[in-house]
C-alpha cells in the first residue's frame, strides 16, 4: 500500500492538525485510492523516514521540535520527484530549503528559531495573519491555478510568520515560482514549476475541507502520489545525513 507521510509534531489540541487528519481522510474518500498515511514527529525522521514513504505533507504548527530534519525530507522530496506538499510552517520550510539550496544562502534562517539572524528569510509579519481568511490571487498558468479551476480563492492562515519582504526578490529569481499572492502583493504560494508535485502554501486548505467538498488541493496532492508511485521507478539520491539511532 502507498504511505505518505504528515511531518509534523502532532497536538490533538490544535485545530489545523485535526483538520489536517479531516482533510487527508475527505480526499481519500473522494477519490478511492488506498494510500495510508501516519504522522512522523519531526524528532523521529530517520533514513528510513525518507525510503519508506511515497509523499510527504508538512504539517502546520512550527517552530518544530527538529527543524533540520523538516528540512531533509523537503530536500529529498524535491531532488527525487517524490510529491510534496507544505502547509502553513511547511510553506515557511520549503522557503528556507530554497534559500540554503537553491540561493546559497548557507545561513538563511527563520524567525522563530534565529530571530537574530542576518538573513531571516522567514519573518515575523507585521500583521498577525492568524485566524484570518483572505483573498489569494493566483498565477493562471500555474498548477496550482490548475488545481483550483480558478484564479482567485478565499482561504484561512494561522501563521504569525511569513516570507520577508527584504528577500522577496531574491526569491522570485529562484527556481521555485511564486504562484500565489495576496492583495498586497505577498508571496503566498510557491511551486516547483518542472517536479510532479512540490506546491507549498502559506495559508491552509486543510481548514476548508469537508467530507461534501474536500479540498481540491489535498485531493490533488493524494493523486499525484499514485501517479508519481505508478510511473516508472525512481532513482533517489542517498541522503546526506545520517542519523545516530
């Protein structure tokens, strides 16, 4: 059977994990397909972690336990075509996986673990966005667009971090697209324009999921880790860490 993965250091108490779980279960239902999913807390990802899974969904709720591991599985999920999606702190990680990666930014940090930092990719924002529903504005070329059937959408944060406008177009020239903005003007969505599946989103879907109407995006994300899986094998690259279990 086809596992994914949702990283993250689960709390019953807190309301974008359950609907995450909600989310995760509404797409299955839709779409039929047996894929088992399990959360990994950020402190237990090991090699076997990356091996053993054919998608992984970064969980909101940061600052992780083990930031370092998020952000090994959003690496290798990345250089190995294994379908990735980052809610929330995920979207936060995978900006921080561009920087050190992708910018040379050896040393670009994020906010609620280095608030010191010289290069804080990641920031506080200036205005919470936490419990707040706005309008996104997205790129119609972009899968993402493609997902939604639209160019616009309404949808739910709960972060008080976010991309920091100072690096904002240094990050535009990366590899990763910025796919979606808000009436600011505000990253708020990102893609890997040539992987199967590598969308990172700062707000959250997972909160507009119901068992009527699961979300399109979680739902595309399920179906790209069956298609991913059915292609022809993948040749993954080893890990550059190892842990000491």
């Amino acid at each position: 059977m086809l596992k994914i993965a949702i990283v993250g250091d689960f709390s019953s108490e807190y309301e974008p994990h359950i609907a995450t779980n909600h989310a995760v279960e509404h797409a299955l239902q839709k779409i039929g397909i047996p894929i088992s999913h399990e959360w990994v807390s950020s402190s237990d990802i090991t090699n076997s972690t990356l091996a053993n899974y054919q998608g992984f969904l970064i969980a909101p709720g940061s600052p992780y336990k083990n930031m370092d591991n998020v952000l090994t599985v959003i690496k290798h999920a990345r250089e190995n075509n294994i379908p990735l999606l980052g809610t929330c702190g995920g979207f936060q990680h995978m900006i921080i996986d561009l920087a050190h990666n992708m910018l040379s930014f050896f040393d670009a940090a994020h906010g609620e673990y280095s608030p010191d930092s010289p290069h804080l990719f990641i920031s506080r924002l200036a205005n919470s966005l936490n419990g707040r529903e706005l309008a996104i504005t997205l790129t119609p070329t972009s899968q993402l667009a493609r997902i939604y059937g639209a160019t616009t959408t309404n949808e739910r944060y709960c972060c008080n971090f976010g991309v920091n406008p100072a690096y904002a177009e240094i990050i535009k020239a990366g590899r990763l697209k910025i796919v979606g903005a808000d009436a600011e003007g505000e990253i708020r969505a990102i893609e890997h324009p040539t992987h199967p599946f590598f969308i990172g989103t700062l707000f959250v879907p997972q909160l507009h999921s119901t068992a009527a109407e699961p979300h399109p995006l979680i739902v595309a994300f399920m179906e790209a880790v069956k298609h991913t899986s059915a292609a022809a094998p993948q040749s993954v690259a080893a890990p550059e860490h190892e842990w000491e279990l």
